[in-house]
C-alpha cells in the first residue's frame, strides 16, 4: 500500500448513530475509481437522493456509457475539461478552465441541495497545480453536514486523505494492457 | 499490496487490436469492489450491451439503492444467497444455495447471451469452500470468448488472479466506520 493512514482527528468523530455526509477518496493506480464513484451515484440515485457529478478530465460532449444511462436517469453528469491531458497546448487555458469547474463544483456543494456531489477525477488538477488544495479542503470542511463527496484520481494528496473519511486505494495487480489486449468499448468507455 | 500478480500467460495475449471478453477481478479489503462492478455494468448497459449481475451474498429480495436503479434500467440483478454469512444457521443448505447459483451463473456465461455477466461477492462461497473453484475456472477459460466476466470479494484465489486479465485490489487506507461513523443510508445499500 502506498499510502498510509494518519491518525484519526477525534475531533471530528461523530456520536454513535449521527447521520451526515462523508468524504470518500478513491485513489491509486488500478482501475475501479470512477466506475466505483458512478456505482455510489447509482445507489443513491436509486435511495431517491439527489446526485451530481463532475468530471474535471472529460470534455463536456463526452458520451461514454455511463454519460448515456445516466442521462436517461435524470443524474446530472457534466464535463469540465478541455482533454487537456493529452491534447491541449494551451496549458493557460486548461487551467482556467479547471479552476472556473472547480468554482462550479465549490458552489454545488456549499449550496446543500444535492445528497451525494461526485468530483471525478479532480486529483488531476490539485496535481498540476490548476486548482489550489487550500480551498479545496476549505470548502470540503466547511460545507453542509449532510453533503457527501467523492473524489477520484490517482495521487491524492496527504492533507485530502487526512481530511476524508473513507480512502480506498485502487491498486492495480495486472491489467489487460499489460498483456497487449486494447481497450474494450462498453468496458473501458 | 497484498497480492503479486503472477507471470503473463503469453498463450493467452491475443494479438494487437483484438475484442475480446477480459475476466476482470475487484479483491482487497477495502470499499468500492462492488459498486467498481455496477459502474462497469451501468457503463455496459449506456453502451446497448446486455448484462446480467449474480449477487452471491444477497438474497433474491434485497432492494438497495442500485436494485432499484437496476430494475428501473431493465438491467437484471438476482441475489443467489440467504443472507448466511449472519443469519444461517443450517450451512449446508447455504452451501447448496451458493453451488445452485453458481450453476446458474455458470449456465449465463457459457450461453453467451450476455456481454457482460458480473459474480458480485462470488469470492466469499469460494473461500469458504462452498463453490469448487476448479469449475469456475473451467467455465471462465471456456466461456464464449465475447463475454465479460467481473468477479467481486474478498481473497481473490491466486489461481483466478493468474487467469484474470485486469484484477484490482481496493486497499483500505481509511474507513469511517474505524472512526464510529455509522453507515449511511444511499451510501451503504
């Protein structure tokens, strides 16, 4: 495992049986961190909660599976990215543009109308330094009690780790690239 | 990471570019193996592609969150078990239940009808010996080669990790339930 867990921060343990929200991580190298982050949103969706994600590395067009079913079930998906990853050379205006879906996200989580807020992906931009950590933190510590939020992407940062309440670490054992099968539409996308 | 991934079966790389089936496999004690499978399943079905999801250690009359999304969606998910692993006191009819299911599910794979077939919590009737795991294997290396197959629970027996294309352990860093947080309702189940 790579990352370690710090110690738990008594102070912000919650009496026995207290219903609130979580900050869930879903980090590391393995496949599962998103597809687990939509099987949450499910889930809830189907409990009748209210649910929104956003996808800091998707292009708003974007119509993967999930894009497709969860339209049809009325769950807000939106992409926030530009691809930046692998196409931009505008290295300004991807970061603008994570910081802009960074404030968008910021506002929907302060505002306490959704159960569960999903952030696909946003380790990606604390990374590369587009969305600073303090405010993400800040927001995530000051927000409604009762809103949960999942964060996925490799490389969470030590401070978001301490800061969640459940961390999962997606480690990968072997994956079918490795081995030269391509990307398989319907499972990879 | 608890696990190594054994040596490449260099007979089983398929050429460049090739569609296939992948045995995809989500271990580890930590969150996010079985919501990792409904975001695959979720993914499938926006794709157009039929699928199928055996729960091994659910009973047929679970109504959590993603049963009712799923049934909403037409996506069928059918609980093989009897809620043993707390509830049973008579094993050897749970044991009969599970290798009942199992042949069911064996039966849906090898039909070939389906794109994709997950086997939630099949590790658990595995390890306790319920479920040989030589015909398991048997049925995964014969299975249609278009078919998908996801395998979700705890101890992933190193045999099906070295058959598996993809397998992901989801470590536990944290956990609120560590920290006395209680589980959350649309979070959970």
């Amino acid at each position: 495992m790579q990352i370690e867990a710090p110690p738990v921060d008594r102070q912000r343990t919650p009496a026995d049986g207290e219903r609130r929200g979580l900050i869930i991580v879903h980090t590391g190298d393995g496949k599962g961190k998103s597809t687990a982050a939509f099987g949450l949103a499910l889930r809830a969706h189907g409990r009748g909660k209210a649910v929104q994600i956003y996808q800091f590395m998707k292009v708003p067009s974007a119509r993967f599976g999930e894009h497709r079913v969860f339209e049809q079930l009325g769950v807000p998906i939106e992409g926030l990215g530009d691809g930046f990853s692998w196409k931009s050379r505008d290295l300004e205006a991807s970061a603008q543009l994570a910081r802009d879906g960074w404030e968008r996200a910021a506002a929907t989580i302060r505002a306490g109308e959704h159960f569960l807020v999903v952030l696909d992906e946003v380790m990606y931009p604390l990374r590369y330094g587009w969305v600073a950590l303090e405010p993400v933190l800040a927001c995530l510590r000051e927000r409604p009690s009762h809103v949960h939020v999942v964060l996925t992407g490799r490389g969470c940062p030590p401070e978001l780790v301490a800061l969640a309440d459940t961390v999962t670490e997606m480690a990968k054992v072997k994956h079918a690239y490795d081995a030269g099968v391509p990307a398989q539409r319907g499972i990879e996308d």
